[in-house]
C-alpha cells in the first residue's frame, strides 16, 4: 500500500496551486515558480522515511482501536493477522574472476579483520537476507535481519540485525536497541544490496571489518529547522571489529555522530562527521590459521559528502551522485604476531575514497571510484611481518555498470585494478540483487 506524507500531500497542494498561477505569468516567473516547486518538493526527502513509519504506526494504531476489546479463543488466529509483520527477501550473487590466485592475499600494513575480504572467485551464491519488520505497537517498531550464507558448502544463518526503535519520543528523539548496524560513516548502515560498487571501499574493509555492527544503544535527534540536522551517540558491546572481547563490562564501545544537509535547485547535499571508540582484546586480523591479535585501545574518525543531482527533480529519468570520505585510525596497544612475543603498537592509518555514479537515462547506471590507504610507520619491530608498511599506498581504481529492470531488481558488471593487495592484478564480476517481498525505503 502507498504511504502518502503530509509533506507529499503539501507539495502536491503547492503544485497545484503553482499551476493555476503559471497561467498567468511570464516565462521567467514560470521558470522560478518550478525553481521553487522542486525545492519544495526535494527539502523533505531525507526525513521522508522517518515520516511514513510514524504514518504506518498511526494506521495500525486505527486498525488496532476498531478491533474488538476482547477476542473468543477461537477467532485469536484472525485478529492476530492483523498484526503479521512484513516479510522481504533479497537474493544475491556473483561471477567473479582475479587475474592472479587471491588466497592469502592480504594488504601489506594493514590486514583484514571482520567479514572484509575479496569477493570470493568463480561462480558463488552471496548473502540471502531475510527481513522482518512490523509495527510493535503505538509506541515501538521492529526490525530483523537474517542473512542466509553458504560456508564450507553448508547454509549459516546469523541474525545480522534485531532491533526495537521508539516511534513516539518528543523533540525529534529516537532510540533504538539491539543489534544495528552503526550510524558512523555514510556507508556503514548501508545493506550490501544498497552499495553502489560490489565491494565496500577500502577504509571500511580495513578500518571497520567492512561494516561495524554490534548490540547496544543508539540515541537520535533530529533538529526540527528548515536545514537537516541530525545528532546521534552509541554505546555498544564492542564485541565486534574494530572492537574485541566486550571489554568494561561488555559496554566497549562508543561513537558520536552529526550530520547535516539540504537542497539547492535540483540538487541535495548531505555532510558529517563521526567518531568511534573501541576497546579491543585479542582481536585477530590478517590469516585466519595465524592471525595477528591486537589489545588496546583504537579509534576511528571520520568525514563525508555526499551530493545528488536530478534533472528537474526528477530522480527515475536522469541523475548524478557524487560521494567521499576521509577516514583516519589510530592504535594504542600490544600487537602478538605468530610465533613472537606481543610488541608495543603505536600508529595512525589514513583512508579515503572518491566514488561517482551517473543515470544518464533510465534503468542505466556508470560509476567509478578510486580508493586508498596510507600508514605512519609503527617502527622497525615489524619490519618483515603483516604489519611493516609498504613503500607505495595501497589503491584500487573501479568501473561499474548495473541495469535495474525496476527498483527490485540490478545487475552489475564491475572491473578493479588492485594495487593494494600484496598480488596486483585485475578483478573482473557480475552481481545479481533481486529482492521479493515488502522492502522498506532507503535512506538518503
């Protein structure tokens, strides 16, 4: 069913009000008039998600007063399909080649940790998510996420996320509870089937694990201005990369983010900062038979922009995204390698990409990006280990093309030049994402 906002019904009021007047002016207060009308109409869009689930709460709390206060046992199976949650799939999948064998291909001066990685060779069935959400009641909103995964040749099913989030705090506030993904960064709350690229970019497979989720406590503001201001802070578990061992107590890990943003004619910018800290014990990284384990303190910070063009507002026909983020993360602790004692670890690592996407007509879309790492130099006890710096930045440079038959349905070609992998060479893929089911909007 569609939800219309009231911010949709108010456009659409100006719009037509826009047209009456149009009638009556000259060529140039026409093209003010829709100047007007599509920044109007573009101011709402980042708070649009926000507003139709407290749309969707307030219909379901209608359907809930109109039910009988009290249910026989026997019509208990009918009244409660009222309240079934809406149940979506996504599939996915890959095609992928590398010009050289990509086992144990680690970066040099910065392995992986987490779920990063390079995308698996051959032909490989990538996450099925499955997601769950409903209304809890007038006051709480629920989500689920199962992703389904083949590892060893047999089906793992995790619970990536399980959260509850309030639907009525006064002044802008939200919380949400559970297991989320961070709202540090732009990409980090993003599902893969949302990412522009097959991959994550390189500060986020290195500093992050690709994305940072963990359970804990999220609290948002969002500022009730004219410009987009949105406030939020976290405290979590710190169980997961970057994070490790769920240190004081199991409460690990914090952040703090804001961000900020609003419309220009047929264009929407977004513009933030984040910070995360962590306490990690014995987390490994780098090979999974020797990794190496890393007890200390560590944080990342970060920046990023993010601007959106659509002609004449118009996002299905013809549209231009361009996106970036600078990334930094230091290190405080004792580093046990294989087969040597724990070494003191003192550093600084940087990251940033550039990425841009262009929809030059419908269904088609072209990107390419660049990312990088660079690193201080942690001292001449790693020289020869995982950990030694090298002498050129890691940097990888990506093409992509993706056809959308229709917003359920993407396949993507990709190609990567890697120069961060210890092996250079050439990455070749295809990716399919389909999904079936209920999908909730994303964000901006």
């Amino acid at each position: 069913m569609r939800i219309i906002s009231k911010w949709s019904v108010a456009a659409t009021l100006i719009t037509l009000c826009a047209t009456d007047v149009l009638a009556q002016n000259s060529e140039q207060d026409l093209d003010a008039l829709r100047t007007e009308v599509a920044a109007l109409r573009g101011e709402y869009e980042a708070r649009l998600a926000e507003l139709e689930r407290r749309l969707q709460v307030a219909e379901q709390n209608a359907r809930q007063a109109n039910q009988p206060a009290q249910v026989p046992a026997a019509a208990s199976s009918t009244s409660q399909s009222a309240f079934n949650p809406a149940i979506g799939v996504i599939f996915s999948g890959n095609a992928w080649n590398h010009s050289k064998n990509p086992d144990g291909n680690d970066i040099q001066g910065f392995p992986y940790g987490g779920e990063a990685g390079l995308i698996s060779e051959g032909l490989s069935l990538g996450e099925t998510e499955i997601d769950i959400s409903a209304n809890v009641d007038d006051k709480f909103t629920a989500w689920l996420t199962l992703p389904v995964a083949i590892e060893d040749g047999e089906a793992v099913v995790e619970v990536e996320e399980a959260w509850i989030e309030t639907t009525a705090l006064p002044a802008g506030l939200s919380a949400r509870f559970g297991r989320f993904f961070s709202g540090i960064g732009y990409l980090n709350s993003k599902h893969l089937h949302a990412w522009d690229f097959a991959d994550q970019p390189l500060p986020y497979q290195v500093f992050l694990g690709d994305q940072y989720i963990d359970d804990g406590l999220q609290l948002r503001w969002i500022a009730p201005t004219p410009l987009y201001l949105e406030l939020g802070a976290e405290i979590m578990r710190g169980e997961r990369y970057p994070a490790a061992g769920a240190d004081n107590s199991g409460l690990g890990s914090y952040s703090l983010y804001a961000n900020v943003g609003g419309d220009a004619g047929n264009s929407s910018w977004l513009a933030g900062v984040s910070h995360l800290d962590v306490s990690a014990i014995d987390r490994p990284s780098g090979p999974e038979d020797e990794p190496a384990l890393f007890t200390g303190d560590a944080a990342v910070s970060g920046m990023h922009f993010v601007w959106k063009w659509a002609e004449n507002g118009n996002w299905k026909q013809r549209n231009f995204v361009l996106q970036s983020e600078l990334m930094w993360r230091s290190e405080d602790g004792m580093y046990t390698l294989p087969g040597s004692a724990p070494l003191a670890y003192d550093d600084t690592q940087f990251g940033w990409y550039m990425q841009a996407v262009y929809q030059p007509f419908p269904r088609w879309r072209f990107g390419t990006r660049i990312d990088a790492l660079s690193a201080d130099n942690p001292g001449a006890q790693f020289a020869g280990t995982l950990l030694e710096v090298p002498v050129d930045d890691p940097m990888r440079f990506s093409l992509m093309a993706d056809w959308s038959n229709s917003e359920f349905s993407r396949l993507r070609l990709q190609y990567t030049r890697d120069e961060a992998s210890r092996l250079h060479g050439h990455q070749f893929g295809l990716q399919y994402i389909h999904s079936i089911g209920a999908h909730g909007a994303h964000s901006f």
